[in-house]
C-alpha cells in the first residue's frame, strides 16, 4: 500500500480534476489547504469559487487548513526551530465548508470584505517587494553579471540548479539578507536547513527571481502596466504553494512552473497532477 502522503492543494488542480478524482485524493492522502488557497477560492469569480467547493467531499474537515508563509516565518523566529512537520501547524479546527459556498448564494459580511480588501492592498506591497527582491538577484550569482543576453538562458539555470543544492548559497543569501534588515534575535544561518521555512523562503523566492530575470532581461519595462503587475503577482502567490509544498513533501498542481521548480528543490517530492 502506498505511503499516505502530506500533500499541499493548489486551484489548478482543482480547476483540472474531477469531484471523484479530489475525493481520491482527500481520503488517500492528508490535503493541506494553505492560506494562500483559501483566499484564491472565495475571491475568485462566483462560478468558479461555487464549482471548486462543490468537489470537495460534503463531510467534516474534508481538508486541514495551514496558514500562511508569513506565519510559519513568524513561528521559526520566535521558536528558533523549524516550523516541519506543516501538519503539527495546521489550524486545529472541526469544520465543514460552508453550504452557500457550493450553491453560490455565500455573501460576504462588511467585516469580510474589509479583511479581503486588507489583505489585497497587502498583496500589492508584497509584490513590489517580490521584484524587488528579484532585481537584486544577480548580485547574489557572480556569473550573472555583465553577461550578453544569448548566454543568460544558461547562466540563469546554472544559478537555479546552485540554489537548489547549494545549501551554502542559501545560507550565503541568507546572511545578506540578514546584513540589511535583521529582526531582532535572527535565526542563525547555521541552524537553517531545507526543514526551515526561512530555508525554503531564500530557494523558492531566488528560483522565481531567475524566472523573472529570464522573461524581462534583468530589468523592469519602461512602463510596467496592470497585466505586468498581475504576473509578478501571480509568480509571488505561485511561490508560497512551492514553499509550502516543498516543506510538506507533496505538491497536488497543473501549473507547470511550479511543478518544475518544486521537482527543482524536491527531487524526491510527490507530485500528483490531472492529466487527460
């Protein structure tokens, strides 16, 4: 029988599989329903959130919730341990997915809607400081620099393969990173491996910054508008998942990207995806 697996839930699995193929996998494995899932379900258009709970199964905690990257980063640094295994983390809660939720007739209180639009101005923060974050990341690879685009394709993997075996490099980042914003009492590098959030964090965020530098050239447009924006926003939302996945061991996901970059970091990881 095969080993029951931690798995973290994306939508475009959910987009791609069937009700009987998400019942499979709920009651096979245990599904870790992340924040960031959540939160993509109820603000999603109206169909689409009414078709995605109506394929979970109709019982009590046909999932477990887990919170957000945030948090578990919040947990490693007040604890100074890692916050692994995800599931000891996970909300621990008796639920059942709210009814209207699957009929389409769920509306949000006034508090609700501020908590959403709190969150979204958040996530626009977030994003500015993901590319950011991504313009800074040749310094951090010596043969990035001053490099003539034809060769940049295979620089860019040569760095992505270094973040996801170098476990010197993370930490290397990760001290940099310390050097110009630590919080108080830090996580010693030395402490951190790839059990840690913050681990992950450094590998996952660098690996979507090389994917960032390889579409754009390294640079941002000369006039970055809406639909750049929900791209770099998209690849920030699309980082948790990995992050989350990777610490878990198990990624259920269509997105090819994030496949990709989780077998990246995870070479032994489970991944369960829809195909046809």
């Amino acid at each position: 029988m095969a080993q029951m697996a931690h798995v973290i839930l994306d939508k475009s699995y959910i987009d791609a599989a069937s009700k009987d193929e998400i019942s499979t996998l709920c009651a096979k494995h245990t599904v870790l329903m992340p924040d960031v899932l959540f939160h993509e379900l109820i603000t999603t258009k109206e169909e689409s959130m009414r078709r995605c709970f109506n394929k979970f199964p109709n019982k009590t905690n046909p999932v477990e919730l887990i919170p957000n990257v945030r948090t578990f980063l919040r947990y490693e640094l007040s604890k100074h341990q890692p916050c692994s295994p995800l599931y000891d983390r996970r909300i621990k809660i008796v639920f059942e997915f709210n009814e209207r939720l699957r009929d389409g007739t769920f509306k949000f209180t006034e508090e609700q809607l501020e908590t959403i639009k709190n969150r979204e101005n958040q996530l626009e923060q977030d994003t500015k400081t993901f590319f950011d974050l991504a313009m800074l990341v040749p310094g951090f690879f010596s043969h990035l620099k001053a490099m003539p685009f034809k060769m940049f394709p295979d620089a860019i993997e040569k760095a992505k393969q270094q973040i996801a075996t170098d476990a010197d490099k993370v930490k290397e980042i990760y001290n940099s990173f310390l050097a110009h914003d630590a919080p108080s009492n830090p996580v010693s590098a030395d402490c951190i491996d790839d059990n840690w959030a913050y681990f992950r964090w450094i590998q996952v965020r660098v690996l979507y910054s090389l994917n960032l530098l390889l579409k754009y050239r390294g640079k941002l447009p000369e006039e970055p508008g809406a639909e750049f924006w929900r791209h770099i926003e998209h690849d920030l939302l699309d980082a948790d998942y990995v992050i989350l996945a990777s610490l878990a061991g198990a990624l259920a996901s269509n997105d090819n990207l994030m496949i990709s970059n989780f077998q990246l970091i995870c070479p032994k990881g489970k991944i369960f995806r829809i195909v046809r």
